[in-house]
C-alpha cells in the first residue's frame, strides 16, 4: 500500500516562565494506507498523546509550544501549511478519537447536533445531515438510531458516549483515525467491544488507524505494527507478534509483564532501571 503519512525528526518543546521541556526527541515512523493499523504504546507523560496532536497541528502555537521535522501527509508536510490547508487535513484526511467521551462531548447539545456540525462543515456537499448521522449512528452499532438522534451526553452510557465519538471522528470519511486511548475509563467487556467496533469500521471503510494506548493487552489480534514511546524517544518498534514475543529492549519488557494472566503468582510488578532503559 501506498504511504499515507511519514514522520521525520519530530521533535515538541513547550515553553513557560523561561524554561523550556522538550517531550518528543526526534522520532521517526510512517504509516501505509489502506487499513494499516499502528498502536503506540508508553505510560503516560511518554509523549504518545502529544506526538499525534502534532499531526494535524492541534498543539499551542509558538511561543507556547515549538514543533520541528517533517509530518507528510500524502507528501505534503502539514507543518508548513497554511490556515485554510491544514482545515482541509483535520476531519476529512485524519480525525481523532479523543479518551473519555464524556468530557469531549458537549452536554448541552443533543449528540444529533454534534454530529452534524462536524458533517456540515467538513462535507458541504451532503444536504440531509439527519439522515447522514442516523446512518452513521447505525454504522457504530447504535440501537434505535433515530431516536437517539435527539439524546443528550447524558442519557447514554460510557460505551454509547465513546461510540457517537467515533461516529463523529468517521463523519467526515477520514483516511487515518487517530484513536486516543479510546477505552480509558470503560469496564472490560465495553474495552472489547469498542476494539471490535475498530476492527469491523477499519474493514468496511479501509482506512488506517493509529492506536494510542498503554496496554499491550488490546493490541495483540488488531494493530499490525507496535511502537513503543519511552520519554519521548522510541525505543522499539516492530510487528505486533514479534515485539510480544521477543521484547528486546528493557521498558518493553516491563509493559508486557504488567499484562495479567490467569494463573500468574507474581506479587510485585517488574521495575525498570532508567540507565538500563536508556541504553
């Protein structure tokens, strides 16, 4: 497949009161289109979130924050657009998945309405925009689609909430789905069902996705490639199988052994060394 997005020498700083932190340390990654599936995988504050804020120039502007490299989309590098260009990228090119939807969807206004907000100003050329959301309701496994069409955050459940994110992330027929973290806060069976969902949409639409998590537990049998985000930097990256497998690097050892397993007798989480997991 064809390259959809290439990452070159990224690097994030945020600035205040003089002092700067940089987050991302030069990292570099490519994406295929067609269905490829990517998770990146680090605790938090590993700069994962981050690095895919930058995609789309979702980050504070300068002074704020400086963002450096190269992100092409499509071989055009989204850094050096312009207002109107980069509009153009988010939604329709790459949409997100934001974590806990109960905090990214507004509650005064009914879950109809804010679908089609993101309908009407990404795809002009669609006139029934009630229609557009009930179908795209339908095709996120929601139940009774145009009664819900009128429903309030609040009147659905956790799983329901991250559902109508995802139809609003797909309103716009994206080619890369960033999903952040898109089962924080959700009981297990509801995790399963929403990876599925990913599955199934990834399947019927062909686009490609990128997965943000800390779990190795629910990339195993959905992502195609692992990268693995330690302070900033990637300190390994490979085929899902392999890098379960055969773990090379210290920090991805010490995320695997914090999957549970039935029968494991372990009482204390694996530690990792800094300078070890710096080598």
């Amino acid at each position: 497949m064809p390259e959809l997005l290439k990452v070159s020498d990224l690097k994030i700083a945020f600035h205040s009161r003089g002092e700067s932190n940089q987050v991302v340390h030069g990292i570099d990654f490519s994406i295929d289109g067609g269905g490829q599936t990517v998770a990146i995988l680090g605790e938090s504050g590993s700069g994962k979130s981050v690095t895919c804020m930058a995609l789309t120039r979702l980050l504070p502007e300068s002074p704020s924050c400086t963002v450096s490299g190269e992100v092409l989309f499509e071989g055009k590098n989204v850094l050096a657009m312009d207002c109107e260009a980069i509009r153009n990228v988010r939604g329709r090119g790459i949409a997100y998945i934001f974590q806990e939807a109960s905090a990214s969807l507004n509650p005064v206004f009914t879950v109809g309405y804010q679908i089609a907000e993101a309908v009407e100003i990404h795809r002009p050329d669609i006139t029934d925009l009630k229609a557009r959301v009930i179908e795209l309701l339908e095709l996120v496994g929601i139940r009774d689609a145009a009664q819900r069409y009128n429903a309030y955050p609040h009147e659905m459940s956790g799983g329901m909430q991250q559902r109508v994110m995802i139809a609003m992330a797909l309103a716009c027929e994206p080619k890369l789905l960033v999903a952040d973290e898109p089962t924080t806060a959700l009981d297990v069976t509801i995790q399963a069902q929403i990876i599925e969902l990913l599955r199934e949409i990834r399947q019927k639409l062909g686009m490609s996705i990128v997965l943000i998590t800390h779990n190795f537990g629910i990339v195993k049998g959905f992502a195609d490639e692992v990268i693995v985000m330690y302070r900033g930097e990637i300190v390994e990256r490979g085929a899902v199988d392999v890098v379960l497998n055969d773990p090379q690097h210290p920090y991805t050892k010490a995320l695997i052994a914090c999957i549970p397993r039935l029968g494991a007798k372990q009482r204390r989480l694996t530690t990792i060394d800094q300078e070890m997991a710096l080598d």
